[in-house]
C-alpha cells in the first residue's frame, strides 16, 4: 500500500494509490506515529464526533480510522441507517459497528470499558455535500447540530456516567474539490430507497474508493466536554475559528473568500478570473499544505479554460447563496455588508492599503480588491510569457548543435499584444519546424488589431535531439501556456494551428468549448502522403533488436524541407512516435469538438493527405463549420506565394466568428 502522511497540529493528509487501495484490517498501513492523537493512547476512552458528514465521510472515515488508533475502535452507525446497504457497509469493512438501540447490553459493557475510541455518527449529522459547505463556510449557523450532538449525547452517555473521556470533532476535505469527480460520487447521489433496494451491492468498492488525484485531509479538534449543559456563541465561533485554523485553504475557500471580499460590481470573466488567479498564485507560494500540487491543478486549468467542472458548480452554489449572479459576459457580485460598512470598508482601505504588511490575509485581500484590471492581467500574462521564454532559453542552451540548431530567434516563442485588443489568437507551428513559421500569419493578424502569441512546442526551434526527448503532452503544455498568457490579456481567444499544430488546437479545444471562440486548422494531418510513419512501431522494434545485438539502429532520418531556414533538416524516429500519437489522439477527440471551426487545405498537399480535412470535417459537432481548399502544390502554405490569401481567409473568419455572421457548414 502506498500511502503518504502527514501529522501536524491535529491535522492529518493521507494521498492514496490506486494500484495499492487494500481493504479490512490491514485497508492502510501507514506508519504508528501518522495519526497519533494525543491522549488516545492512554487508558481512557475517547469521542470522535464528525459534527456533519455526507455519505462520503460516512463511507471512508471509519476505513481511514480502522487500526491507526493505539486503542479498539467502535462506530456507532445512525439508527435510520440499520440494515440498509449503506449500514452494512460498515459492517463489511471489517469494523466493529453497532447502533445503541439495538445492543443496548453490548453498549452498557463497552461503557465499562476505558481504552475504547468510540466514532459516533449522530443522527441529525448526516447531509448533503451542498449543506456541508455551507457550514464549513460558514454560511449557515451550526448551532443547532451541536444543540443535537449534545441531547443525543447525553441520551446514549447517560449524564450519570463519569467516566473520564476525551472529545474530538473532526471534519474532513477533499481535494481539489468536493464538487470535482468523487469516485464515491455516485454513491453520494443514490437516494435511500435506492439503497433500501441493494444498489450498494454492485458497487466496485475495491477499486473506486479513491485514487491518486484525491487527498483526504483530516481535521481534529479537541474539545473541552460534551455533557456541559449548553455551548454559548462565543465557544462556537471560537471551535470554527479553531477548525479554519488547521483547515489547508482550499478551492470552495479561497472562491467563497473572494466572491465576499469583492466591490458589488460587475466584473468580466476575464478580470474576475485574473483576480481568482492572483489569490491561488499567492496561496500556492506561502502555504506548505500537502494540497499544494492540487492548487496547481486548478490553477492550470482555470487559466487555460480546460474543463473544470467545481468552478461553475461553486459560481452556482455561491449564486443560490445570493453572493453573486452569472451573467453572458462576466459575474455581478452582490453586496455582503450594508451600505454604511462598505463606505467605512472603502475609507479604513485607502487610509491602510500602502501600510499593512503585505503577509496578512486582509492586506491580500485588499490588494486583489483594489488592483486595476490591466495590472492584474499583465501581471499574470507576463509570468507565463515569461516561463515560456525561460524554458526555450534553457532548452537551446542544452540542446545547441553546432550544424543542426538555427538562430535562436527562429525557434523564440513570441507574444504580441495591442491595448484594448478584447480579441487573442494562438498560433501553433508543425512538426519539425519552429514559431517562425507562423510569425508572417501572425504579423497579418497584428496589424489588424488582434493579439497573438505564438507558442514553441516542445523540442522544436532547438535542434532534432531534443525532439527525440519530448513528448506530444509537452507540446500540449506548450500550447496551454499560450492560452493561458491571451486569457489573461484578451476576453475572447481564438486557437490557430499549422500541420501538426491543427492537430493540437483540435484537440485542445475538445476540452475547451466554453472558453474558446473558435479553432482554425490549417494542413493537419490525419493522413500523411507517406505511408511510412504507419511503420514507426515496427523500425522502433527492430531498433530495440539492433542495439541488444551492439548495433547502431535508426535513430535520425534525412528530411528536406521546404523551408530550410526553419524546419530541422533531420527527423528523429522517437519525434515520428509522438506525432503518430498526436494523430491518433486527435482524431479520436474530433466529435468533442463543437467551437467554430476554419479547416484549410492545400488540395495538392505533398505532405498530408488532402482526406485528413474532409475526415475532420465530417468528425467534428460543431455547427458552425467551414472547409475550404486552396490551390497549393506545397505543404507550408502559410510562407510563400499565395500566403496572404490564406491571411485573408483566417481575418475573415474570425470576423464572422465574433460578429456572430457563421451559420452552418460550407464547404469551398
């Protein structure tokens, strides 16, 4: 079993495999100092008390717990919940699980005993993932759970027992999000009578109880005594505070932190996801939480518009909250504190906002409140500009041959950006070439007011070496920091791509219809001329053979390109793997797409096959839809003569596409 942990302050991070999930006694063996609480170890007994849990809290934290405490643990199920699916799951984990009605002799003598940690469920404690947010942010007071927590206390305790006992609340996170795809997700949605009926009984527990991108992180909080005769305001505010305190700030958090720190202003998607993006760029940074790697995730994919389904399922949860509303074109924050607060809010901010220490979470705040919109955008554009940037230098530098690499400005990523521009294109080039190849199309589209970045991928522009040591997935992060710098400058991007380069923003837009306008593919290849990359895996087999037997196999192939200044006149065979992958990769995801779509083709390609533009035509959903040929006999139409024709299709294009004027498919 493969499990990582974490103990600090109560607060316990485990990061499960899934090749390793094992179940029963022996589910997780961590090390003995990973959950080791204080006081459980004596000879006393101890309360676990999840003050609200939902059937994924139900399902897991017994299993977590089971055999990681010093001492015999006991669960005390829910009476609702007794001979239900749900109940015997318990049960069936190999746990000792009982509910006090029903063995009352058994509990009595459980009472008598001192080195037992007891997990209570209580009854009123169970609820849904959308109510458990909303007491985790506070949205909702939880008075009455605790007022419930102690009647049913003081019922199944009895007030005359004085048994010394310890007290821990828990509350558990799951990470990124608990709006993000569960694998216990479908559990969590199966109504009771559902479970009345045995649906729990067809369920692969074994294999879908968690994976590696879910980190469970457990918050315990001792607490004084459960039998006091009642909690004031100020103990409850204090137990939250407490519980916030050892808690990782996580996605819902730091979104709900945001929507209610805001001006009650409208704000384009742009300028509130920048602002989004600043306060996870800083959390990310300062805080050493083991969440820190699923922050980065988010943050990747919210910046570059991949799918993401919490983001809009927080927005809507928060909207029903009545703390913001969801417009066409951006988000209109709703007012949290009355007229005079937020004028006091505004004057106690101009007077402290060049003073406070910038470390403090108000300061934070308040700098993402009162920063303009093109700091925050230029900001963040400029880090992944300069990323991009700072990868090629590294990678030339390495890579560098002396016959093979071209001037390093052939193979540099570029960014071009005019003010005011709402409107951004990202350019791809193809395989074996650079961003140069794309540099006269996006010049065109410069001076005609638009945005453009145009991207390397990875293991071009440098030299045929460092092609045969990257993969097609880093050619697709490439392409993402591309999309990502424009997002942050531009309210609408288009993606763009040559050869291999359309195969890339196809398949990069399959993930991306929402936040995408559009996808223009220029030559892509589904279908090469030559049919010898269909032998790729074969001469990769017979390499393998050559070298066990002390030969020198093929590992580079002549190339003679069209435009020798830029294309690698050497083609690596690991390089023709990656972009069969691609190929097959994008072919597959061509029914996802459904943006707008430009596809151009020369009609007398020599390097693709004039088919692959009718195949991805035909593939694609999208409704609005264009195929146009052109009259070339070469395959890099966007240098030469004729390019401007084709400069001149694309403008239109987007034109069309932003003015709403696309109707249809056409085929020219």
């Amino acid at each position: 079993m493969s499990v990582q942990g974490n103990y600090k302050d109560n607060r316990v991070v485990f990061t499960l495999k899934p090749w390793a999930l094992q179940f029963g006694k022996q589910f997780f063996r961590l090390q003995s100092d990973i959950l080791s609480l204080p006081h459980i170890s004596e000879k006393q007994q101890t309360i676990i008390v999840p003050i609200y849990y939902t059937i994924t809290d139900f399902l897991l934290l017994p299993v977590l717990l089971k055999n990681k405490l010093n001492t015999e643990l006991k669960i005390i199920v829910p009476t609702h919940l007794i001979n239900t699916p749900l109940g015997n799951y318990i049960s069936q984990r190999g746990l000792d699980s009982y509910n006090i009605q029903n063995d009352l002799q058994r509990w009595l003598s459980d009472l008598q005993q001192q080195n037992i940690c007891f997990l209570w469920f209580p009854q009123k404690g169970f609820v849904s993932k959308e109510q458990g947010l909303k007491y985790r942010l506070g949205l909702e007071p939880i008075e009455g759970l605790l007022n419930q927590i102690q009647i049913e206390y003081k019922t199944l305790w009895g007030i005359e027992n004085h048994l010394k006992r310890n007290y821990y609340f828990i509350n558990a996170h799951y990470y990124p999000s608990v709006f993000d795809n569960n694998p216990l997700e479908n559990i969590c949605d199966i109504s009771y009578e559902e479970l009345a009926y045995g649906a729990l009984k067809e369920f692969d527990v074994q294999n879908t109880l968690l994976d590696e991108n879910h980190i469970i992180e457990v918050v315990f909080q001792e607490y004084s005594d459960l039998s006091k005769t009642n909690i004031n305001a100020t103990e409850i505010q204090n137990l939250l505070h407490l519980f916030h305190g050892k808690c990782s700030p996580d996605f819902e958090g730091l979104l709900y932190k945001l929507v209610t720190h805001l001006f009650p202003t409208h704000y384009s998607w742009k300028n509130f996801r920048n602002r989004f993006l600043s306060l996870l760029e800083v959390t990310i940074e300062k805080q050493g939480s083991p969440i820190r790697d699923a922050l980065k995730i988010i943050y990747k994919k919210i910046s570059t518009g991949e799918d993401f389904p919490p983001w809009d399922r927080m927005l809507e949860f928060l909207e029903k909250q009545r703390l913001c509303k969801k417009e066409i074109e951006g988000i209109r924050i709703k007012a949290t504190k009355s007229f005079r607060e937020q004028i006091k809010s505004v004057f106690f901010s101009l007077i402290s906002f060049s003073n406070q220490n910038s470390d403090t979470e108000k300061a934070l705040f308040r700098k993402i409140k009162w920063s303009p919109n093109f700091i925050l955008s230029y900001t963040i554009a400029k880090k992944f500009y300069e990323e991009d940037n700072k990868i090629f230098e590294e990678d030339f530098t390495r890579s560098f041959h002396p016959e093979w690499s071209k001037n390093a400005d052939v193979g540099r990523p570029f960014f071009h950006h005019v003010i005011g521009s709402r409107i951004g294109i990202v350019l791809s080039h193809g395989y074996l070439s650079a961003p140069m190849e794309i540099k006269a199309l996006a010049d065109y589209l410069y001076r005609q007011g638009y945005s453009v970045y145009g991207i390397r991928m990875k293991g071009h522009g440098t030299s045929p070496l460092d092609l045969a040591h990257s993969t097609h997935e880093e050619w697709y992060s490439a392409l993402n920091r591309g999309i990502a710098c424009l997002r942050a400058r531009c309210e609408k991007v288009f993606l763009c791509g040559f050869s291999a380069g359309g195969c890339l923003v196809l398949s990069a837009s399959a993930h991306m219809q929402k936040e995408i306008e559009g996808v223009i593919s220029i030559s892509a290849p589904l279908k090469l001329q030559n049919y010898a990359i269909n032998l790729v895996p074969t001469i990769s087999t017979l390499n393998l053979v050559l070298k066990k037997f002390g030969g020198s196999g093929w590992e580079l192939f002549d190339h003679h390109p069209e435009n020798p200044h830029i294309n690698y006149q050497k083609n690596p065979l690991a390089g023709l793997q990656q972009l069969r992958l691609l190929m097959e990769k994008t072919e597959e995801l061509l029914p996802q797409v459904t943006v707008p779509t430009l596809i151009i083709q020369g009609s007398n390609d020599t390097t693709v096959n004039p088919d692959s533009a009718h195949i991805i035509f035909q593939s694609i959903s999208s409704e609005q839809k264009k195929l146009i040929f052109f009259n070339r006999t070469r395959h890099g139409i966007l240098n030469g003569p004729g390019s401007e024709e084709i400069f001149i299709t694309v403008n239109q294009f987007i034109k069309e596409i932003t003015q709403n004027k696309v109707t249809g498919t056409t085929i020219i």
